[in-house]
C-alpha cells in the first residue's frame, strides 16, 4: 500500500509539473527566449502552440516575424489575418506581405497588397510606396523619374536616381553590331562585347587556318588547301555567332547585376522594415 501511495504521489507531482510548464504563459515565454536567441524556427512552432489557446495580437505578429526572418516568405504570404477585431500589427503584418512578395519576385501580386496598405492609411504607407518605386525599376516597363523618386527623402534620392539612370540607360551591347564587326575583322565582335581574350583567340584562329589555307593553295596542296579553308570558313562563322551570342551575355550580364544592386540596396536597408523590440 505503501509502495502504490509513493507512485501516485510521484505521478501527481510529474502531471502537475508538466501542466506547469505546458501552461499557455510558460509556452509564451519558452517561445519569446527562443525568438531573441534568434531560433525562430522553434519560436514559430512554440508561438503556434500558444495561439491554439490564446489569440495574443504580439504573439501573432511575431509567429509571422519568425517565418519571415526565417526567409519562408512563401508562410509569411500564407498566414491569415483578419482587419476585423482591431487587430494591433495588421499594417505590419500585410507590410510583411508585401516585402515578402517583392523578395519572391511576385509583382505581379504585389499591386494589390500595396494597395490594400494605402487603402487602410497604414503607417507604413511611405515605406510601402517606397518598395512600389522599386518594383517599377525591376520591372521592364518604367515611369517617370520624378514619380519614380518622389518617396524618398534627399539621402536616398541621389542613390535611386542613379538606379532610374541605369535603368533608362543600360550599357547593352547589341548582338548584330557585335556580328557585323566580327564579320568584317574576326573577334573584334567578341571584343566589342567585352571578350577580350576570346576576341584575341577567335582573330587568331581564323587568321592562321586561312593563312595555312592560302599557303597550300600557292603550293599546289589542294586538299590541304580545302582543309584549311574549309576550318577557317568554320571558325569565321562561329566567330560570328559567339559574337552575337557574347553581346546578349553581356547584355543579360547588365540586367542581372541591376538588380541585384538593387536587391543589394534593399537588404541594407532591411526592406524598409520598422525595427521591432521585443526583446527587451
């Protein structure tokens, strides 16, 4: 009896430990511990639990800061809140939205969420307008530079009139220039593109193998002479066509690099994201 009456005092003390620390507040704080120490993956998943019991405003912003810090733009987009109930950190959340679609590309999408924030007078409306200007520059239709920079304040217009520049102006090269200048001089299509040394190579080649097939035509080395011609005659066309084809490397080299200064730009400046502190 004595044994039986020390397991169910142990049992009892095991349950009403594990009540306690399972309690929704003891989950809350396991959860925001874990979010300052920047595990938000389990943050998430604690914060979850949480809410299962609780339908805390803080507590759901941060389970959507935690997806996003996580770049899970793809939950942060999936994430359901409604503007109903005054709900504290909607503006934030649909700004979350927003970034979210930019980083994803979506902007096609992006239109509607942008809207939705100016609709509700968020107070991130001035951020928001900001990573619209952004999507016109990465898109392949562009507004006006005025409209384009008029978000932004004098330290960052300088920096996004430049972007609007290389936009307006980008240093292509073009595909038939670059063809026709190897068809007259053989590589310089490829130099004209930026391809110094295959530029150099494509010259060479060309000019030996029709030396070698001038020389065996003089001396009476016709299938030689054939041989040689007949890979000069090939190296000069696929000059040609790598020069072409060089100047649309170059030319998608430009756009790549665009915007990923852009991107570059944007992640220094956390995506025009607030500072949140909820760690102290």
């Amino acid at each position: 009896m004595k044994i039986i009456s020390i397991l169910f005092f142990c049992y009892s003390l095991s349950f009403a430990q594990s009540q306690l620390f399972n309690s929704p507040q003891e989950v809350k704080k396991f959860a925001d511990y874990l979010y300052c120490e920047f595990d938000y993956l389990r943050a998430a998943e604690e914060y979850q639990k949480f809410l299962r019991t609780d339908k805390n405003d803080t507590v759901i912003f941060k389970s959507v800061l935690s997806y996003y810090m996580m770049d899970r733009f793809s939950d942060v987009l999936n994430f359901s809140v409604s503007s109903s109930g005054n709900f504290v950190f909607y503006d934030d959340t649909q700004f979350l939205k927003l970034i979210s679609l930019f980083r994803l590309n979506m902007f096609n999408e992006f239109d509607t969420t942008a809207a939705l924030i100016k609709m509700i007078g968020s107070k991130l409306e001035t951020n928001s307008e900001k990573l619209i200007r952004f999507t016109f520059l990465m898109r392949d239709s562009i507004s006006s530079k005025g409209f384009i920079v008029s978000p932004f304040d004098e330290t960052e217009k300088t920096t996004i009139e430049k972007f609007y520049d290389r936009k307006q102006n980008p240093h292509y090269k073009s595909p038939l220039l670059a063809a026709v200048f190897s068809s007259i001089i053989p590589g310089s299509g490829k130099v004209y593109a930026d391809k110094l040394g295959d530029g150099i190579f494509a010259f060479l080649t060309t000019g030996v193998f029709t030396f070698l097939a001038y020389d065996n035509f003089k001396a009476d080395h016709k299938f030689r002479g054939w041989l040689f011609g007949g890979l000069a005659g090939l190296f000069y066309a696929g000059n040609i066509y790598g020069s072409a084809a060089a100047a649309q490397i170059f030319n998608a080299g430009v756009q790549f690099n665009f915007q990923n200064d852009i991107q570059i730009y944007l992640t220094k400046k956390k995506h025009y994201l607030p500072e949140y502190d909820f760690c102290n």
